[in-house]
C-alpha cells in the first residue's frame, strides 16, 4: 500500500492537469477509446464508461491558467468558468477530447454550449437537458432518451452500442466509486483532522478526470489510511460549505477555510460526483431507466434542479445537523446566478432555524483572500464564544 | 423640451387593453377569477384562458415600474434582504415590490397567486425567482413545465412529446382542480386559431421595415407592438383588431412615406438602419431611444421582439395540434433557440431588412440573454461584413444606466456607419 501522502499527491496531480494527459494516455492504449468532456454539475458517467469512453471533467483553469481569449467571449459581468474554459479549449488542451457535454445547470453553462458548436470544437456537442418533470413515466422517459442521444455520438465515433451487461457493470463501478468518497465524508464528520478538505477536494477531483477502476483502487487505499487514527484534532468548529458547485474556488481558498478555524465536513465543490445518493440499482434490465429513476430519486439538492415539493432550506439544514456541523459558509462564485439567487431563500430560512452561516464570493483566479480568511476566522471565533447557545445546531 | 407622444387609434387600444388588464387584476376577487402567474417566454396564454384566470406577468410588472421610475428602490429593497447586486434585476424588482406590498405599477394592489405556472422557457432565472416566490406565497399550486432547449437547433417529436405529456398529466388537471373548471379542448382551438391570426398580423407588421424609409421602429415601438399579443392578449379576438388596426396606421404611412413615429414626433430621415440584439434599458428608455432617433437610426429588426415567440419563419399556432402546438410555441422562444440559430436568425434580419448595422445592447443582469453575445457578434460581423456596436446597460436597475458612456459609444459607431457609407457611394462611382 502507498503512503497517504503519495496518494494524495498523485491526486492533486491529476486533478489539476489542464493537459488531461491522463486521459490522453488512457485513450492511445487502445484503439477506439473516446473521450468525453463534460462540465458542471453533474453528468450519469456510467453511460460514457459502458459505451467504451472515459468521461473527463472541466472544472474551469482555476488559478492555474492565465486567461487571455476567453475574455473576449464573456463580459465582466458574467461569471469566470466559461472563458477559462474557452481559453483551455482555444489553447488546444483539449484537442485529444472527442465530444463536449453540457449539462443544464445554468443559462452561461447553456450559452457555452452554443459557443463550442458555433466555434466547431470536438467532434460533437450536446447540452443534456436534465428533466425538471420528475414523474419517472415523463421526466425519466425524457432523460432517457437525453443518455440515448449521448450514446448515439459516441457510437458515431467508435461503431460501439453499450449492453445491459455492461451497463450494469459501469453503473456498479459508480457506485463503488460514490460509496467510497461516502466514506471518506462519513471519517472526516468525526474526524476531519485525519484528512484536510483540501485533501479530500483534490482526491474527489482526480476521480473526474482519471479512469473510474484507478480511482476507486485510489480511494480504497485511503480509505484504509484513515480508518487508522491519524493526525490531532485541533480546536475548530464544524461548517457546511454551500454554493460552490460550478466554478470551483482555488485550492487555496479551499485550504484558507479550514486554515482559519473550520473544519469543512460537508460541501458541494464536487457535486456531481456526489450527486446520487446511494447506489442505483446495478441489476437492472433497463439499466438507463434505472440511472433516471436514481437522479429522479435519489439526487442531492442543487441549484439546478427545481424544488419546491422538496425545498432545499430543509436539506441543507438536515445535512448540518446529520454532519454535527455550527453552521454553513455559502460560498458563490462572482455572477453566480443559481448560487446567488439561492441565497436568499437558504438565509431567510436559516434565519429563522436559528442555524448560523456567512456568505462571500469568489472567483477561480482569485487567489487574494486575506479578507474571506478574516471573515471565516471571526465566525468561527463567535461560534465557539456561544457554543452553548441553543440554536447552534450540533 | 420632449414633446407629447403622438396618439394613434391602436396606442389607445393597447392602453385600454392594458388598463383593463390591470383592472381586472385588482377586481379578480370580486370578478371570481383565479389568478396564474407566469412568464412572457413560452407563456401558455391559451390554457390560461380556456381555464378563465387572469394572468399576471412578473416581468411586465418590473418594466413598468421602471418607466414609471420605481424599480430603484425596490431594487434595493430587495438587496437590503440578501439578494445579491448581481443576479436579475427583474427578479429583485418584483421582490422588492412584494416586500412594499405588491402595489402593481398602476398603482392598484396585485391579487396574489392561485397557481404559479412556471414555463421556463429560455432562462433558468425564472426557475430561481418562482421558488422564491413559491416561498412568498405557500398556499399557490405550482405548475412546472419544462420546455426543453433547442440545443441541437431543432425541436424533436421526443420533446415535443415530453411536454404534451406533462400538459396532459400535470398542468391540464391542476389547472382543472384550481379553477373547477373542466378542461374544454374546443374553447382552446378557438383561442389558437385567434393566435395564430395575431401571429400573421405581428408577422407582416414586422416585415414592414422592408420599406425604405421603414416606416416603424421594431425595437423601441417593437416592444409596444409586441405588449398584447405577449400580455395574456394572444388568443383573444381583441389582440386581432389591436394588429389589424396596427397594421393598417403602418400601411398609411408607407403610402405617405412616412418614417417611424417618436416620443418626438416622426422621425424626419432615415440615416442608418439597424439590427438590434438584446433587450432594452427600461429604466431610461426614452433617453435610450433618443439617441438613436437623433441620429436617424430607425431599428429594423430586433431579437427582443422575439422573446414572446419567433414566427419568422413562418411557425404558428395550430388548432389542428393544440397541445403539440402549445409545446412548439414554447420551444420556439428566441431565448430558447441555440447561439448558432439566434446567430442566424439576426442574419436572416440583416439581410432581408437591408440593415447597415448590428447592435447589441448587451443586459448586465441577463445572462440567458448575454453569454454568448460576443462570439455572436464576431460571427455576424465576419460572414456578412457588417459594422457592429456593443453597449451595455441594464434592464431596469438604473445604477447600470451610464447615459454619456452609450452615447458617447454610438456616436463613434454612427460615425464608423457614416464613413462606411461615403465609401461605399465613392466605391459605386468609380
Ligand atoms: S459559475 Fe454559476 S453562473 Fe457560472 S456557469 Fe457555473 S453555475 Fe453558471
Ligand atoms: S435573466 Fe434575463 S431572460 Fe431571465 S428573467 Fe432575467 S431578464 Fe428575463
């Protein structure tokens, strides 16, 4: 077994490859292998997996990416994760990369979708209509034949039509896959000094862009390093970190957090790996209705999926008090409309549970954040001074 | 000083129509109507009707109240209460008038919701701003319809499909236990045929601009023209004389060879002739107007006239289809089109509107609108030569109104059109 560190350096290394050579090495070993980008939030991977395809990850350039054209396809105004990722596509990083999913989690998400078509990047382009309808027999037949419409690209490329089998089979490896990343949150919510959140943010992240087999190996030896009791507790609260599922804050930022008092047992950075709760049923014989009925069942909250039979104050709340946590940091990235208009309806919520947060904003390249660190140092201050409040949830 | 603007029979229509919109909302109990409230994308003016609510349009409310100078302040309001300066002003305004007691621009209270049916067509913000108002107003049925998005720039009999089937299983019966009233598909084909007759009015009111001098405004008096039939007007007897009418004022001044008509009088000389992207600025609409008018730019086509439905080419409501037809309507939005079909959609208007120039008034608040616009332009201004301007303001939060910034911007643009057209007749003479 490799040590912890290495585990998690290999991680960071992956995660943070704007060249995805991991995926370039995993495609040339073999003809017939297709790669698929795809972007923010979430993506049902298994249907890429199955079909002979690895699906990629485009979190954005972060810190690590200067950006020069993409500016000159978005205004100011308008959040920074689709120029960095015009500028890694228009850099030719992404050349080895076949087709491009979009899935709907926001009108810029949307738009840029249009913009790779229009700028002919990859062999195709789809934005994946997620259904809002969530009656299986409409929205599920719906989002069915969203996946069909994915399959029938790949399949245009490499002449390959998946099988229940193999479905079945990659729908399982995702499943390994979530309950291990499960298991790391379920470890850190009691002892989160054994692995930082930025450990936990770079071992997540590297699962998006690596092969899903390699990644569950990963996540298992880490798993095995964390049952051990490693590291000391430091004298920190618990926080829930909310509205951070797109344009992902940099690394730094990540680390300031936890740096200034918070212990991160919960976030939503990695959304889409995180998504579906539980396992979806990897027996099936319609293993494509069975992936509708999950994301229609069993989805995490998000900004992008309509919610008031199931309003989302109430999930997070419940997500704050199964992780024990003093309250939540809402962090949104800058022009973040999903993250920012959510806002308000988890504040006035909170407000009135008695459940304490902050907000602030951020934005990929922004690695300046004295002020947030501040700010995140005085909240966790002011909850330990009331920590035997009775509202604190805990 | 601006003088009066001039009134035509169809302006007093529309304002009569208007009023007794608004009348009726205040009177809605009194009246016994159920009230729905909806957005103008995808808006399912039919179904409304053949269920006898009223509707009330957020957006209509927040552009108006900042014609009459109030979204300001209710803009803040809203931020005072954790909204972000960032997001949608439209959103912001509309909470913010919530929270000063929903007084609707007329200045009468607003009846609140019996069902919040969210078409979400185009935007994803309306998604955000009826949870937000689901949250204000616990006891309205909500109404989802997911309109899928054109993204392959076409609309499939899957889709088509998904959404009659969320008409039949969900919106019809809700509708059905919220009003009492039982689902009459022969009212609706009556109703769509009305449709699809203001349909073929609007169409040939806006192919109008053909003529040189063109004698309407399709942007500034476009979003006037486009009121009833995206108002709740759309399927009703009164929006056919409203066009009829219309159209006849338009056929008189071609016959005279009269320009558009202005907050100012008629536009004297039509120096350059424009496309225009992107919705207006409200909140200092006719300062906005006027600079172009000033300068003799007459708008001969404009996507935001589109909004409501794109019957370009040559789509309408048919009563043959009535749901099929409802979930086509609703998909063919602009906004809900794909950036290479809105890229040639303003083409489509450049060229048959013998435009000198593209435009676009890029919407700080508006990202369904927004993200996309710059690549958009580059592509207009390569394929088919043709100079473009970019300004920027803001739907109705007059903070982002910078008047001397966009005039200053359209004065250098209207000089590059000058010098394009003196080389242009200097070309032609050699
Ligand atoms: S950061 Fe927010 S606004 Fe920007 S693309 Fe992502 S979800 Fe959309
Ligand atoms: S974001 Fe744009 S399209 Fe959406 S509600 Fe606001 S103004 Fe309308």
């Amino acid at each position: 077994m490799k040590e912890l560190n290495e585990l998690i350096e290999t991680c960071k290394n992956y995660a943070f490859d704007l060249n995805f050579t991991k995926a370039k090495e995993w495609k040339e070993a073999k003809k017939d292998r297709v790669l698929v980008g795809y972007m923010p939030i979430y993506f049902p991977r298994e249907i890429i997996h199955a079909a002979g395809g690895m699906p990629v990850g485009i979190f954005g350039g972060g810190d690590n990416k200067q950006i020069i054209k993409g500016d000159a396809y978005y205004q100011s105004y308008i959040c920074h994760i689709p120029r960095s990722i015009m500028e890694i596509a228009l850099d030719k990083h992404m050349e080895h990369i076949d087709g491009f999913i979009f899935p709907s989690i926001c009108d810029v998400i949307r738009n840029l979708s249009g913009v790779f078509k229009q700028q002919k990047i990859g062999k195709f382009v789809k934005y994946m209509d997620f259904p809002q309808n969530f009656l299986p027999e409409i929205g599920g037949v719906f989002y069915q034949q969203e996946m069909e419409h994915v399959l029938k690209y790949i399949k245009e490329i490499n002449g390959k039509t998946p099988s229940t089998d193999e479905l079945n089979h990659s729908i399982s490896l995702y499943n390994r896959n979530r309950s291990l990343i499960e298991f790391i949150y379920k470890i850190r919510q009691e002892f989160p000094w054994r692995l930082s959140i930025e450990d936990v943010y770079n071992i997540v992240r590297a699962g998006t862009v690596i092969p899903v087999e390699e990644h569950n190996s990963i996540l298992e030896e880490i798993c095995e390093h964390i049952k051990e009791n490693i590291g000391m507790p430091q004298d920190k609260i618990k926080v829930v970190v909310s509205g951070a599922f797109c344009e992902q804050p940099s690394l730094g930022l990540i680390r300031a957090i936890e740096e200034a008092g918070c212990y991160v047992v919960d976030d939503d950075y990695m959304l889409g790996s995180r998504m579906i709760l539980g396992d979806i049923d990897a027996s099936s014989n319609n293993p494509l209705e069975a992936i509708a009925h999950a994301y229609i069942n069993q989805s995490q909250y998000s900004s992008s999926i309509y919610d008031v039979h199931n309003p989302k104050e109430n999930r997070l709340a419940k997500i704050v008090k199964d992780r024990g946590a003093d309250g939540v940091i809402f962090a949104s990235a800058s022009f973040c409309d999903p993250s920012l208009l959510d806002a308000p309806i988890f504040q006035n919520a909170f407000d009135k549970m008695g459940i304490r947060y902050i907000a602030f904003q951020y934005s990929e390249n922004i690695n300046q954040y004295k002020v947030i660190k501040e700010q995140v140092g005085t909240f966790s201050d002011s909850i330990k001074l009331w920590e035997d409040d009775t509202t604190v949830l805990a | 000083m601006a003088q009066e603007a001039q009134k035509e029979k169809s302006m007093i229509l529309q304002k009569e129509m208007i009023e007794g919109l608004f009348n009726d909302l205040a009177n809605a109990k009194e009246l016994g109507k159920k009230v729905c409230y909806t957005f103008i994308p995808g808006n399912l003016s039919e179904l409304i009707q053949t269920f006898d609510m009223l509707i009330v349009y957020p957006e209509i409310n927040a552009l108006q109240n900042a014609m009459r100078k109030k979204s300001g302040g209710y803009i803040k309001e809203a931020e005072r209460n954790a909204h972000s300066e960032d997001v949608c002003t439209y959103v912001k305004c509309d909470v913010g008038m919530m929270m000063k007691g929903n007084i609707g621009p007329t200045g009468q209270k607003l009846p609140e919701p019996d069902v919040l049916l969210l078409s979400y067509t185009g935007c994803f913000t309306f998604m955000k701003w009826f949870e937000t108002l689901k949250r204000e107003y616990p006891n309205a049925t909500v109404i989802m319809v997911h309109t899928p998005y054109q993204e392959n720039a076409e609309i499939t009999p899957e889709m088509t499909q998904y959404m009659v089937k969320q008409f039949k299983e969900e919106v019809i019966p809700k509708m059905e236990e919220v009003t009492g009233i039982k689902y009459d598909e022969a009212k609706l084909k009556r109703h769509l045929k009305l449709s699809a007759e203001a349909e073929d009015w609007i169409t040939k009111i806006f192919d109008t601009t053909k003529h040189k001098p063109s004698p309407i405004d399709a942007y500034f008096a476009g979003v006037y023209y486009i009121g009833p039939i995206n108002i709740g007007f759309r399927g009703t007897q009164k929006a056919v004389d409203y066009y009829k009418e219309l159209y006849k004022e338009i056929q008189i001044r071609i016959e005279k060879g009269l320009g558009p008509i202005t907050p100012e009088g008629e536009m004297k000389e039509e120096k350059y002739r424009l496309v225009v992207e992107g919705p207006p600025n409200w909140t200092s609409f006719r300062e906005f107007w006027k600079i172009f008018y000033d300068m003799g730019a007459v708008i001969v086509a404009s996507s935001y006239t589109k909004v409501g439905g794109v019957y370009d080419y040559g789509w309408r409501h048919n009563p043959d289809r009535p749901l099929e037809t409802l979930a086509e309507y609703c998909m063919n939005c602009y906004t809900n089109m794909n950036i290479p079909q809105r890229i040639e959609l303003l083409k489509k208007c450049i060229v048959d509107y013998k435009a000198d120039g593209y435009v676009t008034n890029s919407i700080k608040s508006c990202n369904s609108f927004s993200a996309g616009q710059l690549g958009m332009m580059r592509e207009i201004e390569d394929s088919l030569e043709v100079p473009v301007g970019f300004i920027e303001s803001d739907l109705v939060d007059p903070r982002y109104f910078s008047y001397s910034n966009i005039k200053n911007r359209l004065e250098s643009y209207f000089q590059m059109l000058e010098q394009r057209k003196k080389m242009e007749k200097e070309t032609a003479a050699v």
